[in-house]
C-alpha cells in the first residue's frame, strides 16, 4: 500500500506532464513544413521551434516520472493512470484559448476518470517477475509483434486520405509508447543495480530505438491532418492497451481473472475508450478546423 501510495501520484504527475507537452508539441508541428511518415528530418525542423524544446523538456521530466512510477507499482497500474493526460490536453487547449471549457468537457473527464477508477478497483493488478522478456524466443515474439503491428498501420495510414491518416500514425506511435513502457518496467524488475549495468540488457536498446521513434510518429500523426485531439486520443488509448498486454503476456503482472472480474474489467475500458473518444471530438480546435 505504501508503494502504491507513492506510485500513483508519480504516474499522474507524468500524466500531467505529459498532457502539457503534447499541447506543445502540436502547436509546433504545425509551424513546420510536412514530412513522411518516419522521416528524422521532423525532428530536425522541429528542434528549431523553441516551443518544441519546451515540450522534450515536459516529456523528459513525464518519462522521469513514469520510470519512477514504474519502479514501485505494476505496468498495468501506470499505464492506464496516463490516459488522464487528454484530460490536461484538452483543458490547457481550452485556457489558452481563453475559452472555457463547457459542461459536456467536464462530464467526459468525470466518465473517463471513473473509468479508470472502476478498472483499477476490479483489476486489483499486481506486480510480476519480469522474467518473460529474458528468453530469446520470448523476446524475439514481441518484436516480431511490434514490426508487423506498427508496419500495418504505416501501410494503412498510406492508403487513407488527409482527414484519417492521423489515426493509423497514432496508434502506431501507442504501440511504441506501450512496448517502450515494457519494457523500462521490465528493466527495473532486474536485480542488477547500477546504470552501467542497464545496457548489458537488450530492452535498453529496445527502450533506445522505439522511444525516439515513437515520438517522431506521434508528430507524424499531428501534422497529417486538423484531427490533433483524436490522434492523441488514439495514442492515449493503445498506450495503456497494448501496456496491459505486455504486462500480462511478458511481465508475469497479474489481475483479477474471475469471469465477473473479466466483465468488469472490459466494461471499465470501454467506458475509457469512448470518454476519451468523446474528450478528443469535443476538444477545440478540432471543432475550429
């Protein structure tokens, strides 16, 4: 109870920081011009918009946080606790815009925060061994997964139009986030102490290769059309998601598995996703454009 006491504050601070950092980093992807799906030349343009730096400085400090997070309470518990950045998204976008936000916001961000309350009573998650990701073949299926998942939706966002390409974008910038979430998680169950000794695992390198390419996706997604809200509604959404598969497929994580604890566990994420689908339609600058 005490770690969880520390942890969850922790994992809504990153929340928060989160949350500011995407507003940012929105508003300076639309300040450059547009680049294809995965091209570093993004970040490169985008380095030179200061409001862009601010914004890897929120989510130095978010990723700081969640690690900390990570290190005392489940996966499963963190993850979902993100899904609260939207609300902070939509609520800063609001006041920036000198407009307040209306009573429909206010309901969404009530069913999405009771959403999360609900799963997290039901699912009463506990922390695993993390041994799944040290054998080879282990190891090679999860990969093998986050190729082949993220590649179709670079092909799916290939073949939509302007208005929809945001979303496959999003949700493959999700999955990395999801992984990368893994697999920190996994590093901090290794009984190894010491910096040093974090890069004689391979999930340092997973964590190195996925976590940038997440980011630059997640710009991608904000760039290809006005639907900056839902992409990151999207990616919001398949964090936690694909966060909670890794967790129990890989980390060992356990939560309650009763069919009635089932049920109530996929109703609660239900309600998360369609509030958080809610929130993104109702943000204001997708009703502007």
């Amino acid at each position: 109870m005490g770690q969880l006491a520390a942890g969850a504050p922790l994992a809504l601070g990153a929340a928060a920081a989160y949350g500011v950092s995407s507003l940012l980093q929105f508003r300076a992807s639309r300040k450059v011009p547009e680049e294809r799906a995965g091209q570093p030349r993004l970040l490169v343009r985008l380095v030179h918009v200061r409001g862009w730096r601010w914004s890897t400085v929120l989510a130095a400090v978010a990723f700081a946080l969640q690690i900390a997070a990570l290190s005392l309470v489940p996966l499963i518990l963190v993850q979902p606790l993100l899904v609260t950045g939207l609300i902070w998204y939509v609520l800063l976008f609001a006041a920036a815009e000198h407009d307040r936000p209306d009573s429909r916001i206010l309901l969404e961000s009530g069913l999405c925060l009771l959403g999360l309350s609900i799963f997290l009573a039901v699912a009463r998650p506990t922390r695993g061994q993390g041994r799944g990701l040290e054998s080879f073949g282990s190891a090679a299926l999860l990969c093998i997964a986050v190729i082949v998942t993220v590649g179709l939706c670079l092909v799916i966002a290939l073949g939509l139009g302007r208005k929809w390409r945001p979303l496959p974008l999003a949700a493959a910038a999700g999955i990395c986030y999801g992984v990368t979430a893994g697999l920190v998680s996994s590093l901090g169950l290794q009984p190894e102490e010491g910096l040093l000794a974090a890069f004689g695992h391979w999930q340092t390198y997973g964590v190195i290769v996925l976590g940038p390419f997440g980011v630059l996706l997640s710009q991608n997604a904000y760039q290809a059309g006005p639907m900056g809200a839902p992409a990151l509604a999207t990616i919001t959404v398949t964090d936690p998601l694909v966060s909670i598969g890794v967790g129990l497929l890989w980390l060992g994580e356990r939560i309650m598995t009763a069919p009635w604890f089932v049920v109530g566990e996929v109703l609660a994420l239900v309600l998360v996703v369609v509030a958080v689908s809610l929130l993104a339609r109702r943000a204001p600058h997708v009703a502007g454009e």
